[in-house]
C-alpha cells in the first residue's frame, strides 16, 4: 500500500546533500540502501547543529534499532537532494524520527520513512535517558 506523500513543508530541518557518482548502482539509480545512509546522516545533522551533540566525545552515543523506507521515486547522480527531518517521539532513551528525501526543487517526497536511536553509554552500551538539554532542543522540531 503506497503510503501519503508528504511535503517538504511538513519538515522542521531540511538537510541537503550532494548524492556521489558511488551511490548509483548498476541499474543507474541510488542505490536503496543508500537511502538509509542520507536518513543517517540528516538525522545526525539534526543533533549536531541544534542539540550541540558532540559525535566524538559525549559520554552517549545514538545507536539505530529500527529503520524503514517506502521508496517513491528513484534518485540518481548526480542530483542534489534535501533530506526533512522532523522528530515523531521522544522516549526515555530512545528518539523516533521521521524522514523524507526531496530531490532539489521538489515540494513532494522521493522516499519517506522512518529511524529510531535509543542512547546508550558510549563504554557500556547500556541505554541510557536522553539528557534534558537534548530533549529541551529537539521540541522545535517535533511534528
């Protein structure tokens, strides 16, 4: 069942990105897995530019469990995308987000979906609540 097509104006953080020459498979398009990595990294964006989350050094760290992607329209090189961000939930210790690729200039998603971290302990790997900063940052971009 093909799911409602959202709008980029559904998406609080807009993240674009440069798709590479490698993201393209044989067929000539991206590649789906390659989705999940755009999701990726605009989620990560989203924590690094408003929540001040340092990747390299903070005492937890995002780990995905759940990721999905309903593929709309294919992607190819070397097409400039922008990928919205919005957050779905904030748990305890897990953050649920949802997610669309745009192709630049295109007000209707390419591939829409959805990805879950749930923090840990960057040592133990014990999850771990979300740090009341984080949370309190992330309510701009709740849908």
């Amino acid at each position: 069942m093909k799911p409602e097509i959202k709008l980029l104006t559904q998406y609080p953080f807009i993240f674009p990105i440069q798709t590479r020459w490698a993201d393209n498979d044989i067929y000539g398009h991206v590649n789906n897995v390659t989705y999940y990595s755009y999701f990726d990294t605009a989620a990560n964006a989203l924590l690094i530019q408003k929540t001040d989350f340092d990747i390299h050094h903070s005492p937890i760290i995002g780990l995905v469990v759940n990721s999905s992607c309903h593929f709309l329209e294919e992607l190819t090189y070397p097409e400039i995308i922008e990928v919205g961000v919005a957050i779905a939930k904030i748990g305890n210790s897990s953050l649920s987000y949802d997610l669309a690729i745009f192709k630049q200039g295109k007000t209707e998603a390419s591939a829409q979906g959805q990805f879950v971290h749930v923090f840990v302990e960057r040592e133990t790997k014990k999850s771990t609540p979300i740090p009341q900063k984080m949370r309190d940052a992330l309510q701009d971009y709740m849908l």
